[in-house]
C-alpha cells in the first residue's frame, strides 16, 4: 500500500491552524454541568476544512503526566488530514473529505454479554460522570508510520468497573456504526461490515487504555473517530476501532474484523513487535509523520516496561 506523507498533501486542502484557535470559550472546568453542555453541544458532526473547524468545542480535563510520552506532539494537521478510517474511504485524505456526513448527536453505546448492568447508555451521561484526561500517547500503525497524539478520553477501566462484568468476562468486544448512509466506505466490501475489534479483559482494564472523546483539548472530529474510541497504545493502529456503539462482554475470544479479513497478516493482539514483519513489509523501523528520515521501532511501541508483564510466558513471534 503507498503511504502518503504530509508533504504529499496539497496545501489547499489542510485546514489553517488560525481557524483552529479561532473556537468556543473553554469551558468551566470544574463544572459538572459545562461538562454536561459540553457533551451535548459537540458531539454534532465536524466539516474539515472549512468554518467548522472553528466550533471545535472545548473539553474540561485533567492533565495525566504519569502515562504521558514527553514526546513532540504532532501538528493538528497532520492528526486530522492523515487518518485510516475506512468506514469513509481507504486514502488517507477520505476520512477528513467525508466524515461529515456522520451524525453523532445523539449517541448511544449498547453494552451486551456478561455484564451485571447491561443497557443502552447515551454518551454524555458516560461523560459527565466521569473525570476526563488528557494522555500523550504515540499511536503507531502497521503500515509503518506514527503519530504522538494529545488525547482526552475516560480511563476504560473507569466505564468496565461502571459496567460490572461477571467472572466469566474474559474479553471485551467492540462494533463500529453500520450505517453506509453515514459511513459510504461501508458500500463497498473492504472488509466485514460493521468494523468490530476485541481486547483481553486484562489489556481492557490496564491503566494505559482509554476511550478518547477528544483530542488537543477538543471535541473529537469525525475522521479522528467521533465520538468516541479506543485508544491502546503499545497496539498496532487496528485496535482503535472508532465510532463505537456496542461494547460486549465475553467468555471466548471475538471474531475480529482484520483477523477475519487477513488471518495471516494480523493476529489477534496486535503487539509492536519490531522482529516479526507484516508478510508484506518490515516493522523494524517506523516513519513519524511530518519527518523524513524512518527511527527504529520500539518493542509495544516504547511502551515496554508497562504492559510486558500482560504476555509474560507467551510466544510473542506468534502473539505479536
């Protein structure tokens, strides 16, 4: 697959980051109901590029330094203009072009399976009882390219614990919206559709998990996932399943919607593993959008010391 790099985007199609800035008064941060307003108030689709970007509502959030990189972050363009969401298209430009047409207000997340308090819960109820925080994190995807990336989200063990899962939960399941109305990347059979990834229950409920609402401080736009998705990052880009509207709880591992589409090609953990290359290209090293030169790829994407003792006794050429 030919990657296309930022500097292979025409300048006419990138938002000005002067229209950025150019947004709604932040918020009162310790307010509950701001919070509350908030949720309701942006969860509406974003047209990028354009006056839209200027609605960007703000999120009240705490900074979370302790799972922070201290990494250079990447510019709001590169985030928003470069993004792998096929439900809208597989170039990287599609999702920024035509993920205006997903309405995301209101929203509502389905939780399903072995679970204690299962129920359609709407998404800014989720929101505003819970504290939202903002994390640094690289995201890096198996085609060999990265990102480092200010999100806002809910720790998704915070949601699990809310949910109570039974003792037989081993797994957690997630769908994307099926709607090609909305989403016309699902008019053509890309892959399965509706887009659904899975997750041990322990990766779920580690620390370094989140459901992003938001990034740079702001609503989540369309093509970043709106509104809400995951966000796991010492796993290969196709664990971030967006647009989320089920979550289910399981005793046997899900059927995945990449591992079912290339069984060969992508396993069902999704771990950086630098020493196994994708059958068709080298994981060994990674570009970091908006550079040129490629950098060494990092076990569980530099994520090492926290999550290696989740595989501890697993053959990780296999697991990778």
């Amino acid at each position: 697959m030919l990657i296309k790099r930022p500097g292979d985007i025409k300048t006419s199609d990138i938002t000005d980051e002067k229209i950025y800035h150019q947004r709604r008064a932040f918020l009162q941060a310790g307010s509950r109901a701001a919070l509350a307003m908030a949720a309701g108030a942006v969860l509406p689709g974003l047209m990028f590029p354009g006056e839209a970007a200027a609605q960007m509502a703000a999120l009240p959030f705490k900074k979370n330094t302790r799972f922070s990189t201290d990494e250079e972050v990447n510019s709001l363009k590169d985030i928003t203009r470069y993004n792998n969401f096929y439900e809208f298209g597989t170039d990287k430009t599609d999702p920024a072009k035509y993920a205006h047409t997903l309405k995301t207000d209101p929203w509502n997340i389905r939780v399903e399976g072995e679970v204690e308090n299962p129920a359609d819960y709407q998404l800014e109820d989720l929101i505003k009882e819970s504290q939202l925080e903002e994390r640094v994190y690289r995201l890096r995807c198996v085609e060999a390219w990265s990102m480092v990336i200010p999100w806002v989200g809910i720790p998704l063990s915070t949601l699990i614990k809310r949910f109570k899962p039974t003792s037989k939960a081993k797994y957690v399941e997630f769908t994307t919206l099926h709607d090609p109305v909305q989403m016309p990347g699902q008019k053509r059979g890309v892959l399965g559709w509706p887009y659904v990834e899975g997750l041990r229950m322990d990766e779920a409920m580690h620390p370094l998990t989140l459901m992003a609402v938001g990034l740079y401080g702001k609503v989540l736009p369309n093509q970043n996932g709106a509104p809400i998705r995951l966000v796991v990052p010492w796993k290969y880009g196709f664990k971030s399943i967006k647009s989320i509207v089920k979550i289910r709880f399981t005793e046997t591992m899900p059927n995945t919607s990449w591992n079912l589409s290339g069984p060969q090609e992508y396993g069902f953990y999704a771990n950086v593993n630098p020493s196994v290359d994708h059958p068709r290209w080298s994981q060994s090293r990674e570009r970091r959008i908006g550079e040129f030169f490629k950098r060494k790829t990092a076990m569980f994407n530099g994520y090492q010391e926290q999550v290696a003792s989740l595989y501890s006794g697993m053959d990780l050429q296999r697991n990778y």
